[in-house]
C-alpha cells in the first residue's frame, strides 16, 4: 500500500510539472501583465505543490526505511532550500510585476479623476434633465459617433438635427467640449451600475 501512494504521488507530481510547462509556455505567448501575471502564479503553485510532494515522498521513503536517517534528512534538508530559492526566483519578479501594476493603476486613476472634474459636481443625464433622444445623442458620442454626421447616419437623422441635439444638451449640461459629453456617458454608465 506504501508504494502504491508513492506511486500516486509521483503521478501527481507529473501533472503538476505538464501544467507548469504548458503556462509557462503560454506565458511567452501572452501579451498583457496581467495574463503573465496569473501564468506565473499557476507556475508557483505547481511547483510548490511538486516540491511539496518531493518531501513527502522524502518522509515516507526514510518512515518506510527504504532510505537511512542521513539520507532522507539531506534529502527534506535539499528540498527546503530548493523550496525557498525556487519561491524567491518566482516571487522577486511576481512582486515587481505587482508594483508595476499598482503604479499604472494609480496613474489611471489619477488621469480618470482628473478627467471626470471636468464635469460639473453631481452632474448626470437624469439630473441635466436631458430627453431620451438627448441621452441617445450622448450614449452614440460615447461609442465614437463624434460627428454630426456620424451621428445622423447613426440615428437616422439629418445633420442639421444632430447638431441641435448636441447644442441642447451642452447647453442643458453646461459642457463646453463634445469629448467631455463622452465622459458624462461613462460617468452615468457608472453611477447607474
């Protein structure tokens, strides 16, 4: 029965290494940090279960007397530290990949902020009062319809109309940009989710 569980084990550990294989070698092929990011953390965890199961497999092996006290204790002892260099080189360049990410974040938080104070305060479509037409005039802006064109092809609609719509609502909104009726969509899209 003690082989059999070791045979078990080993048989796991064969798995684990053909998923740390398989995302490492998806890693290479992916673009975003995030995506990398997540391959990593399967790799880690691979591994870690591996290194793991070695050491059991090191216990039980010294337990069943297959190897001496000296050997199995240098064999735990080389799977230790395999475990924490192996940990270090998979977690420095998880963490830095992590502080990255943090710093883009509170970039495009910033940029995000700076953005939506343009808006004047507490600013809606609602609270513009703004008809369902209008609405669909700046939903359409948002989904890169910016001309009056455009917007005529899209709504079905004349130019001329088109043109109207967006003088009403930059008047009825205060906003003095067609982009930033763009961010009047998004920030709508958001209070209403």
């Amino acid at each position: 029965m003690p082989g059999f569980l070791l045979a078990m084990t080993l048989l796991t550990d064969v798995l684990l290494m053909v998923v740390a294989v398989q995302a490492f070698r998806m890693a290479r092929r992916i673009e975003t940090r995030f995506a990398r990011l997540q391959a990593a953390m399967v790799i880690l965890l691979c591994a870690g279960g591996v290194v793991a199961s070695l050491q059991d497999i090191g216990v039980q092996a010294t337990r069943l007397g297959w190897l001496s006290e000296e050997v199995g204790s240098w064999f735990v002892g080389r799977i230790h530290a395999t475990l924490v260099v192996g940990g270090l080189f998979v977690l420095v360049p998880v963490l830095v990949i992590l502080r990255k990410l943090t710093i883009e974040f509170a970039q495009a938080e910033s940029v995000t902020e700076a953005l939506v104070n343009r808006l004047p305060d507490g600013l809606t479509m609602e609270s513009a009062g703004l008809t369902p037409r209008e609405i669909e005039v700046v939903t359409s802006i948002a989904d890169g319809k910016v001309s009056d064109q455009q917007l005529a092809d899209h709504l079905f609609i004349s130019a001329s109309t088109a043109a109207t719509h967006v003088r009403n609502i930059m008047r009825k909104t205060d906003i003095k940009r067609r982009t930033d009726l763009t961010l009047l969509a998004v920030v709508d899209r958001d209070d209403r989710s």
